[in-house]
C-alpha cells in the first residue's frame, strides 16, 4: 500500500520571484486586503512546503506550495506553466458542480458558471 496521497493546487502565477507570502494570499484572492493576510500567518493558518509558516514577508519562489484555509496553491512564474493540466474542479466538488452545470444548461441565467482553472497534482 502507498502513503503518496495526490491532491490539487491551484496555480498561482507571479511575475518575478521572490515575492513576499502575504501577497501571494492577497493575489489567490483568499483575504480581502494586506493586513487580513499577515494576520492569518502571524497567528499560524499558512503552510509553507509542509511547514507553518509565521513570517509575512517570507520569501516566495516558483514551485513553493502554499497550504491556507483548506486550499493548495502552487506557485509559478507568469510563462513557465508547462506542464500544468487544466481541471474544471477536484473529485470532492465534483457532484455540486455537475449539479450546477446541469442548473445553467436547464436555462438558469442565475447560476454562476464556473471558471476552468489550472492546477497541478502534487505527490506526496
């Protein structure tokens, strides 16, 4: 039997490396402003690599992997994104968004669609 558990991460793309872990939160969109995010890693909610994470301006670089409020995200530079496959949603949300779907396909204009987004399996 295997330990290697497979999950995915939202891609987050940056511009230039390094860049400080309290933005990449504010980029991803899970705070709503700077002060929200360092809070968040001052009290200990992020994970860096496997490891809380305290410092807010800890440095972040390409291929890091950043666990917060039960999301992965790993970080690329805006271009190098080979090798990422694109993922309508994960296994876990897989029945609400199909029942979504099946909303907007039935003509309810009120439904939100969904954005595909980018996302890598990760191997543990």
């Amino acid at each position: 039997m295997s330990d290697e558990q497979e999950i995915y991460a939202t891609l987050i793309e940056i511009r230039e490396e390094p860049t400080a872990l309290y933005k990449i939160l504010k980029i991803a969109n899970l705070v709503s402003g700077g002060g929200e995010a360092k809070q968040a890693i001052s009290e200990g909610y992020v994970s860096l690599n496997g490891a809380v994470e305290t410092q807010k301006r800890k440095k972040i670089y390409a291929g890091d992997l950043i666990y917060f409020n039960e999301q992965y995200l790993q970080i690329a530079i805006i271009g190098e994104t080979e090798g990422y496959e694109l993922v309508e949603s994960t296994p876990d949300e897989t029945s609400s968004f199909e029942s979504k779907l099946a909303q907007a396909k039935a003509g309810d204009k009120d439904t939100p669609k969904k954005k595909p987004m980018k996302r890598k399996p990760i191997s543990f």
